[in-house]
C-alpha cells in the first residue's frame, strides 16, 4: 500500500510540474548512422596543405579513357597545376577487343603526337579472350612487341587476370598460368617493366561486419564485397603473382597498390627482400601509408630506389592529399574520400633525396626512354 501511494504522489508531481511550465527533460536526439557521422576536428595544429608537389613527378598509375580522340590541351594544363612532368596511361589499349584495342592505341599515340609527346606515355594491355587457342600466346607476345617498337613503355595487366578472365575452355586463367611465361619472358627481353595489379584489399574477402575496417566502403560499394572464396581466397591470387615474380627474374615488376600490403609494411619488407626485381607504387594507399607516418617513412628510406609515385583514378584534387603525406610533417588532417579512410593523416616528412626518387627518378630508371629534360638532377 505504501508503494502504490508513493508511486501516485511521484507520478502526480512530475504531472504538475509539467503543467505548471517547467522544463520537460530533453528527449535524445535520433541516432547518427556511421554514414554521416563526419565531425569536424577542433585540434589546432600547424597546416601545410599543398596543390603543388614540391619537385615535378611522374604518375606511372593513371588511366585515360579518350586519349584516343579528346583535346589534350586542357589534361596537359592540369598536369601543369600539379606540377606533373609526365603521366602514364596505363590503359593504352582501352578495353574491348584485340582489333578496337589496336585502334586505340594507335589513335592515342597520334593524339599525343600532335601535344605534348614527352609528357604523355603509354602501356600496353593484353586481351585474354580465346587464351587457350592455337596460336595465341605467339600471336599476344608479337603484338606485344609491336606496341613496344610504336612507342609503349610498358605493360599493365589489369586485375581482372585471376578474377574474371577465362580460358576457351570457361576456366578461371591463373596470374601464373604457364602458358604467359612467354609474355613476362618477353618484357625482359624488351627491357619495359610489368605494371601488374592483382586482387584489391584483402577486406573485400572477409566478412562484412563491425570488425572489417572498408565497412563503410562495401556498404557504397556493393560491388566490391567478395565472398572467402570468390573466385578463390585472396592469398591464392597474391600467392599466383609472387609464383610469376619468383619465376621470371629478369623482368622488372611494379606491384600496383604496395602489393596491397600498404597495411602490414613488415610483410611488404619481407617480399621486398625476396624478390628482388619487384617494385611497388602508392596508388590508392596512401591513407595507410598516412595513418602510420613512421613505418612509413622507414620503409621508403629503406626502399627508396623501388617506390614509385601512383594515384590510379584522375580526380585533381586528390593529388594534395598524397603530396601532403609525403612531404609534409603535418598531424591529423583528413583524407579525401570518408568511406576509403575515416581515420587521419599525418605526414612523413620524407628527406628531399628520397622525395626525389619516389616522384622521378625511379620511373626514369625503370621505364625505359622517358624525357628526363623536365626534371632536375
């Protein structure tokens, strides 16, 4: 009885108190998903925030898809706003068949011809369709040959060699599948290196739950999320590259994305170290190399003639982000793209001689007949 008659006098007190005008508690706001949750940091610290890098640098990782036929002048004028000294489309063949790729390549290259030739370079690709029939690993290396003497640079091999790309026979075509030996044979022969992009993040292939750190980015990007086993487990296909840079030792290797062991530089020191003719770039990566700037920074002073600057997609603006990282010693600034990185940056501050390398002169040594006229000493 005493409980129910305390329980009434409560209840009819916070009744009155109500009705006589006094503040109702605050109700919560409604719950912010990850999604949007995007605070504005308050630390106050001293900011260097770049558009130019401080030396002309060559972006080996770029990809153009109408260089074939589009006006250059203005891709030339934002490379000059950057201070890029040269860009190399890796897509120089586009995508389609192997008779639409030709045409692309040759009508790019008579683009570039009529601009800026010296600043404007092109690698080849190689179409996998029919892999598997009579004649066509002689007829792959011939072209390959042939785009080398009309002016690419090099090779880019996409990802979609171990993922999609199949064999006349429907099967799923191995990075190390012997019937290529010929082509990564044939790169050392001409002296051009192999730009080779293998898999994506290994997040992709784990679970999509509150542990996986590209959360936000599978949830964007529905696309990108793989099962364990689509099409095979993601240390298959790292495993299938490292057999092809075990294999051919006299060809030169530039693993696109760090290897994607941006996140694990111990890992990435290890292969380093056994396979010496394997280089990597930055594309894509650089929120990890920003979120550990001292790791970082001790792996480029300890690679500094194998790392070469990449950015993959073209979006100007993101370039201050890389420029920032690598030359700057600025703490917790944010990256470009929330769902790629939610973490900071801070910068690694990298002496001037290693600066160097990274942005040109490791492209100059690697790829073979750059202009090297444009960059100093």
């Amino acid at each position: 009885m005493i409980k129910q008659t305390t329980i009434f006098f409560l209840a009819t007190s916070i009744a009155i108190t109500s009705a006589c005008g006094q503040p109702k508690p605050t109700q919560p706001a409604e719950p912010l998903g990850f999604e949007e949750y995007d605070p504005v940091s308050t630390l106050k610290v001293p900011e260097h925030k770049l558009s130019r890098s401080k030396y002309p640098f060559i972006d080996v990782h770029n990809h153009q898809w109408n260089m074939d036929n589009a006006s250059l002048r203005p891709l030339l004028s934002q490379m000059d706003s950057l201070n890029m000294g040269i860009m190399i489309n890796l897509s120089g063949r586009g995508w389609g068949s192997v008779a639409e790729g030709t045409k692309f390549f040759d009508n790019s290259l008579a683009n570039i011809s009529k601009n800026d030739a010296k600043r404007l370079v092109l690698f080849t690709n190689i179409n996998f369709d029919d892999i598997g029939r009579k004649g066509w690993t002689e007829e792959a290396v011939s072209l390959l040959a042939a785009d080398v003497k009309k002016g690419a640079k090099g090779l880019k091999i996409y990802k979609s060699l171990g993922i999609n790309n199949k064999d006349d026979k429907g099967q799923r075509i191995q990075v190390d599948d012997p019937r290529l030996d010929p082509i990564w044979a044939k790169c050392g022969e001409l002296g051009i290196p192999v730009l080779i992009h293998t898999a994506d993040p290994k997040s992709f292939w784990d679970p999509m739950d509150r542990y996986n750190e590209r959360w936000l980015e599978l949830k964007l990007h529905g696309g990108r999320k793989r099962a364990a086993n689509d099409p095979v487990p993601w240390e298959k296909l790292i495993a299938e590259q490292h057999n092809v840079f075990r294999k051919h030792k006299k060809t030169t290797f530039i693993a696109a994305h760090m290897d994607w062991f941006p996140n694990d530089l111990t890992k990435l020191d290890s292969l380093m170290q056994v396979f010496p003719n394997m280089n990597v770039e930055i594309g894509a990566v650089i929120a990890e190399l920003g979120r550990q700037p001292k790791a970082s920074r001790t792996f480029f002073e300890k690679y500094q003639d194998r790392i070469l600057f990449g950015k993959d997609s073209w979006v100007p603006s993101e370039y201050a982000t890389y420029f920032r990282v690598l030359e700057t010693d600025d703490e917790y600034f944010p990256y470009h793209k929330k769902y790629h990185a939610f973490w900071r940056m801070y910068g690694m501050a990298l002496p001037d001689e290693v600066l160097k390398k990274v942005y040109y002169k490791n492209a100059l040594r690697l790829i073979p007949g750059l202009d090297k006229s444009q960059f100093p000493n």
